[in-house]
C-alpha cells in the first residue's frame, strides 16, 4: 500500500497559520484519562475519533479536534487546538483534502517526535479516488468520505492499531485485541448491511441524498447514487439545477429523497414535494446517533442507524440489523465532553 508523506511546515507559518485561524465557541470531542503518561492522540471528526477509540481505549488519551454535527469540509480549528496538536504524539487525519486548515495548523505546531498520519491515502490508491456531484474532478478534490464503507473503516482501524502498537508496544497486547473485537463487530455489520439492503427492491437501489457521502458506500452493497443536491461550493443549487433534479426523480421513480443531520435544507423538502418522493432528513456522516454512553453514540451505530434508515424509506426490511452490537469495543470512558 502507497503510503504518502507530508513535509512539515516551519514554525513561521505556524504563526501566520495561527494568526489567521478564527476563534470557534463550540468544544472539542473528548475522551480523557487521568494520566499524561498514555499516548497522546489528536483526530477530527466523530467517526474517525471513534474507531480510533474502539482501538486504543483507555490506553490512549484522545482528542477529537471537529466538534459533533460541524461541516467538516469547512471547518476552521480554533487557536486553542494548536496547543493540543502540539502535545500529540499522534495526529490522525482523513486527508484527501478534508481538513486541510486542520492538517496545516498540526504540521506547524506538532513536535519533533509526532507523527502526522493520513488514513485514507493509506486505505485506496488515487486510482480508486471517486469524484462525483459535490467533489467534480475538476476541482482536484476527491470525495473523502472512505469511512462510510465499512470495510475502510476497518483498514482506518487497522492502521491506527499498527500505529498505536508501534508507539507504545507495552499495550500492544491490548491494542491487538480491541482491533480483533472491532474487526468482528464490522464483519458482523457488513453480513447485516448486505443482507438488510437485499430485502430493497433492486429498482429502488438508488440514492440521491444532499450531502453526497455514500459514494465509497454505495458500490459494497448495490446501490447506485444517482446525484447530490449539494453543489460543490457547499451552497444551494440554482433554481435551473433544482428543475431539472425535480425532472430526473418523477423520471427516474426515485421513492426517497434523503437530508442530512449536518446539512439542513429547504431546498430538497421543496425538491421532495414537487416531485411525489418521500423526503427523510436523518442521515450522517460526521454526527454520531444517540448521546455519549449510550450504545448507538458510535460508528457502528452511525452505520446501522444510516442503513435502518434507507432500508425502510426505499421498501425493505431492516430487521437484520437489530442483532449488530453497537457498544464501543472497550466500553465509553465516563470522562467525556461533548460540544455544545
């Protein structure tokens, strides 16, 4: 597997990326230790913190930098986070060009000792990099949502637990079995996925959402995503492409449409209604169901809850899902904040 490297930038831009970096209200996902012995791990959106928790657990002290239900296509790290990418040891990011103020700011601010670890470029090669309706290839920005297929998900988790081994082989033992029980529980996730979605009706395959996040999804398990509302610049479609998507769905016999929990829309509600589908708004990808502690607030959950989700709007049965253990693999450490 092609693993690509980054040249670490001067702590000069550091400053200057620091300068310009707005101030953000909303606090960081935190998992918390009562320790500073343990590795220091910093990522970014929810997903991603939590399969990296699901491995490293109460072992690791670990930061999530993107707070819950933020755009992290345009999210700006607040000044304060240069301070807990300095003290990381390890920084895992998507890459693909989702977090790049993120990816800047820890390249300027990381210690000599710390290492800047991007998953997806490390999960698919750029051959396979989809470009799609919100991320045309024009604009050299791949769809970076690889954690919605599952079995990415679990390579994100296996990278993470080579990374985690080799820093701190002392746990090793205990990293390698947290990364064997979240191995399972994808496995048995991806059986019930696969099952649940053969319940559609094929010529109900077919998703168009707002947010095109299921590009990487959608080939596993024999869905076809047919367009995304969401324009490239993350605005509103003009009024000519909300026609002509209001043309395609009455042609298509598309029987949902699906929003977003990040991204409200008037627009696909409007699209919805005047074309005869149903429109659901739940969907995620970067906002994990449930609360904190609770056993659907994980990634598991985000994918049973996506897929229970889909399967009764377009006419099947999602029982399949039901039995799919949820629960982080090491449990929720009780010392958690949210943003607010």
């Amino acid at each position: 597997m092609t693993r690509v490297s980054r040249n670490t930038l001067s702590c000069v831009l550091g400053c200057v990326v620091l300068a310009l970096i707005p101030a953000c209200a909303a606090q960081p996902t935190r998992v918390s230790s009562t320790t500073n012995t343990k590795l220091q791990v910093v990522s970014t959106v929810s997903p991603i913190v939590n399969i990296i928790y699901n491995v490293g657990g109460e072992r690791i002290e670990l930061v999530g930098i993107v707070p819950e239900g933020t755009n992290s296509h345009t999210f700006e790290p607040a000044p304060s986070d240069a301070a807990r990418l300095a003290q990381a040891d390890l920084i895992f990011v998507n890459g693909l060009q989702l977090e790049e103020p993120t990816k800047k700011l820890a390249e300027a601010n990381k210690k000599a000792s710390a290492e800047l670890v991007e998953l997806g470029p490390q999960t698919i090669q750029a051959a396979d990099y989809i470009y799609d309706f919100s991320f045309p290839k024009q604009e050299g920005k791949p769809n970076p949502h690889l954690w919605m297929n599952p079995m990415f998900a679990l390579h994100y988790a296996e990278i993470t637990r080579d990374n985690l081994v080799r820093r701190d082989p002392t746990n090793a033992d205990y990293y390698n079995k947290n990364f064997t029980a979240f191995q399972a529980r994808i496995n048995e996730l991806d059986t019930a996925i696969t099952t649940a979605v053969g319940t559609i009706p094929e010529k109900n395959r077919r998703l168009l959402t707002y947010h095109d996040s299921f590009a990487y999804f959608a080939p596993r398990y024999g869905f076809t995503v047919i367009g995304a509302i969401q324009p490239s610049d993350f605005g509103e479609p003009s009024a000519k492409e909300v026609a002509d998507l209001i043309t395609q769905i009455r042609q298509a016999q598309v029987p949902a449409l699906f929003g977003s929990e990040v991204f409200p829309s008037k627009v696909l509600e409007q699209i919805a209604k005047e074309s005869g589908a149903k429109y659901v708004d739940t969907l995620r990808d970067d906002d994990l169901p449930g609360a904190p502690g609770e056993p659907l607030h994980s990634y598991v959950g985000l994918l049973v809850e996506n897929v229970t989700t889909m399967t009764n709007a377009l006419g099947g049965n999602p029982a399949p899902l039901n039995a799919v253990q949820t629960a982080n693999v090491p449990g929720l450490d009780s010392n958690v904040s949210q943003p607010q």
